[in-house]
C-alpha cells in the first residue's frame, strides 16, 4: 500500500476468496452439534423461550476451531466463561428495568473489554464480536430477576456443551491440529518455492512458526514424524531445492491415515515465542471500539427500536480488525453479506415456518456460514443474518419484514460508523512501531551476522522478523502512511532472512 486514503480505501480485497487447507467441514459440523442439542432439547422439553440463550452459549464453539487442544483447553475455557458473563451482563440489565443509555454502556464496556481480551491472547476469528451479540441479545430481550438465573444458566449449560464437544476430539484425533498446521506449512512452503515472491514467503514462514509452535510440547511418533517432516520443509524453505511436488504430496497426505516418515533428515529449529502484545499496540484499536460503539448505540437508541443493538454488533464486527484497511474491507463485507442474507430471510418468512421450522434454518444456517466464513467474511454473514433474523422472531413472531428492514439500516449505520471512526482515530502509534520494528530488526540482524553460531541472536532475530511483520501488518493499512517504509521493510526483511538461512544448521 502506498498510504494513501484512496489505496486505504480499496474494494478489491474485500471480494477476494480465500482458499482454505482443511479446518473447515469438521469445525462447522461441530459448531452444527453444539446449537442442535441444547436448541432440539429445549424444544422437546417445552422451554423454546430458552432457545436464544441456549444459541448465545453455543456460541463457544465458533472459537479456536483448529487450536491444538493444549490451547484449546484453557482459551476455550475462558470464551465460555466470558459469554456466560456477557450474557449475565446483559440479562442483568433488562431485569432491572434501564434505559437505552444504561444499555449502550454496557455494550460499549463490553465491546471494549473483549477487544483487548481478543487482540491481547490473539484469540483470532471472530474476535471479540460474540461476546457484543451476547451481551446486546440478552440486554434488549424481555427479562425479570425470577427468570435471571434460568436464562444465564441456559447459556451456561450451552457454552459447557460447546466446550465438551470442540474438545471431544482431544480424545478421538488428538494429533489432528498438528497435522493440519503441519500440511498447511508444507503446502505454503512449496508455494513460495514453486512463485517466490516476498507475500508468498511471509505466508510460508508464518505457517511453518505456527506448525513449530504447535508441535512444541507434542510427543509421541506421530508428533516426532510431523516435526521431521517440518524440519526439511524448513530446510526447503532456506535452501530451495527440487522437490516441490513431493513437498506438496507429503503435505496433502499427512492428514490422511499414518503419517509416513520423512524420507530426510534435518535439525528442527526449538520454536521462538514471539514477544507479548504491549497495552500501548492496543490502545488505538480499543479507543476506536469504545468511542465508535458509544456513538453507535446513543444514536441508535434515539430511534427507540427493539433492536438497536444490532447497530453496536455492527460496528463492533468492523472493529474486530488490526487497520483502517481491513475495517473498510470488513464494513464492505458486512453490507452486502447482510444484504444478501436479508433477502434468504425474506424467502424464510414468506414461508410462514412453525417455531419448530425455524430452529431447523438456524441450525443449518450456522453450519452454512461456518462451511464459508473462512473464505471470505460476507458470505458467512449471507447465512448468518437469517439465523440472527430467525433468533429475533422467535420472540417477535409475524414481523419478519420489519426485522429485516431494521437489521439492513442498523448494519449499514454501524459499519459506516466504524470506518468513520477509524477515520478520525488515526492510529499515531502504528507508524512509530513500525520504525522501531526496523531498528530492531537491524540490530538483530548484525549481532547474529557477528555471532552466527548463537542460538540466542539468531532467536532474537527470529522475534524482531514477527514483530516487523506484525507492525507493518498494521501500519500497511492506515491512511496518510509514507509510502517509502515499504522498500525499506523490503530490504531489512531480506537481510534477516539471508541471514537466518546462512545459520541454518546442516543436515545430519
């Protein structure tokens, strides 16, 4: 990007598909399990009215769809516990009977807090998005003190449910997200070998760190297979040699049945944990959400409308982003995926379904956009604004249309917001990062250049490239950025990674 607002501003990367390696069929299914038992349950025991906070809970298993299960196991933990909170929050809130303004408060609290849990565990899709959805949901639906801790408790079980089933595999496959970590990394390094080019070699040094780290504390022959297989990828990665097809052979092969030994033999680097996320990097991103999910919801709220939350869920969705770029990408997505899935829910509703049909279309809704929301952010939202709008009239049966006019305006209103603020709300601090990330990069790359058998400086420069990459991630994207930092990050970077490939160790 040339820094410029227009190239900030462009469309064609919000259209653009992403192709994905796995990671997709099983998770959606498993998102699938998790809203049909606890949804079908309460439909044969008579509690439908239970249903939208037995979804909000099932939320939970939209995260860390393919974490290794040592991650999973406490990452997911904490989103069921803080879904379980954002519900309780909001229930809370319409119990006690406050006003639109108390409301929009406490979504803004906690848009902001799920921003920084977020970005600060690097929690990835979708962010801190579902915790805004809980806590709207519960705060704008009809609520007493008597039936508080039935509807939190429903939630509850719901996300226990979800955190059951997302690590049920722990138990069948437990290898499973090493070996896909493993063959997206063999499949990105014979990418780059096959057009290097300085994307495509980011890309395969991203996933092959993903993969290292994956495997870190794995054991057993599988893992120590896995890893032998990394190792010459790596070296492949370093050293380009022939052997692409086999490189992509093995890595489409590794998650199907045995995994095969490598047929060569190289040193694995020991993984290098990148350096924690400072509260300054995040600053900018959770004033933007705070300041932009206040406006959203005061300005919403004058219109008095039964779900002026949707406007804040809105705003919050385009926020779960690193730059101005990718919100604008986002809010673009946004649109049109609600516009198109508003005219799926109008087809829907002119059905005229039963409460039993409609909890039917929200389940295979959720499995649809979980199938697509990987490739691209506003096809997912083209089947999950019927289940939103399906959510919404159970409890407001017969006013289908209306809901659907009322989703379009907020969407528009709070994605429009977003970018406004993003607007505004330069982030300063990005262009300084950035700079800083060079110097030590450069540092980092002339001591290991003094030292080249130092596992400590070449570890080093190891945590200076990802944090190059992750500054000028964000910076990349922001409005008024010198253009000239590009080739200058062009050139440090390739310095470190000559240099990293001539400390490579040789192979035994």
């Amino acid at each position: 990007m040339n820094g410029s607002l227009l190239q900030t501003l462009r469309t064609r990367d919000a259209l653009r598909i992403t192709s994905m390696f796995g990671g997709v069929l099983v998770p959606a299914l498993r998102v699938g399990v998790s809203y049909a038992v606890p949804i079908l349950a309460l439909l044969a025991t008579g509690h439908l009215e239970l249903t939208p906070f037995a979804a909000l809970g099932a939320f939970t298993s939209l995260y860390c769809r393919v974490d290794p299960y040592a991650r999973r196991a406490w990452l997911l933990a904490l989103v069921a516990v803080g879904l379980t909170a954002s519900v309780a929050a909001g229930a809370a809130t319409s119990a006690a009977g406050a006003g639109g303004l108390t409301k929009v408060v406490v979504l803004a609290v906690v848009a902001t807090l799920s921003k920084l849990l977020a970005d600060a565990l690097r929690l990835g899709p979708p962010g801190g998005l579902m915790f805004v959805f809980a806590a709207g949901a519960a705060a704008y639906s009809p609520q007493t003190w008597s039936g508080l801790l039935v509807a939190v408790g429903a939630a509850a079980a719901s996300a226990l449910l979800s955190y059951l089933i997302s690590m049920l595999g722990g138990l069948l496959h437990p290898t499973g997200p090493h070996r896909l970590a493993t063959a997206r990394a063999l499949l990105a390094v014979a990418e780059h070998l096959e057009e290097p080019g300085t994307a495509s070699r980011r890309r395969a040094h991203a996933a092959a760190h993903h993969a290292l780290t994956a495997l870190r504390a794995k054991e057993g022959r599988t893992a120590i297979r896995l890893r032998g297989h990394l190792a010459h990828a790596l070296h492949l990665l370093h050293h380009p040699a022939e052997g692409v097809g086999e490189l992509r052979a093995a890595g489409r092969g590794l998650r199907r049945g045995r995994v095969p030994a490598p047929a060569q033999d190289h040193p694995l680097p020991h993984p290098v944990r990148a350096d924690g996320v400072r509260f300054a990097e995040l600053r900018t991103s959770a004033l933007r959400m705070a300041v932009a999910s206040l406006v959203t919801g005061l300005l919403a709220s004058t219109f008095e409308l039964d779900h002026a939350y949707w406007a804040v869920v809105s705003v919050s969705s385009v926020l779960q982003s690193h730059n101005t770029a990718t919100t604008w990408q986002r809010a673009l997505q946004r649109s049109a995926g609600t516009a198109a899935g508003s005219l799926l829910a109008l087809g829907i509703f002119a059905a005229d379904p039963s409460p039993a049909a409609i909890l039917v279309v929200i389940i295979a809704c959720q499995v649809a956009a979980e199938l697509v929301v990987m490739a691209n952010y506003g096809l997912g939202l083209t089947f999950a604004t019927p289940l939103a709008l399906c959510l919404a009239s159970l409890g407001s049966p017969g006013a289908g249309e209306h809901l659907v006019a009322e989703r379009v305006g907020m969407t528009l209103f709070g994605a429009l917001l977003g970018v406004l603020v993003c607007l505004v709300l330069t982030n300063r601090r990005a262009r300084t990062r950035l700079r800083e990330a060079l110097e030590t990069t450069r540092r980092a790359t002339a001591e290991l250049r003094r030292s080249p058998g130092d596992n400590a400086a070449r570890a080093d420069l190891l945590r200076a490239v990802f944090a190059l990459r992750d500054a000028h991630q964000v910076a990349a994207g922001e409005p008024l950025r010198p253009h000239h930092d590009d080739q200058e990050l062009l050139d440090c970077e390739h310095d470190a990674y000559r240099m990293l490939a001539a400390t490579t160790a040789p192979a035994r």
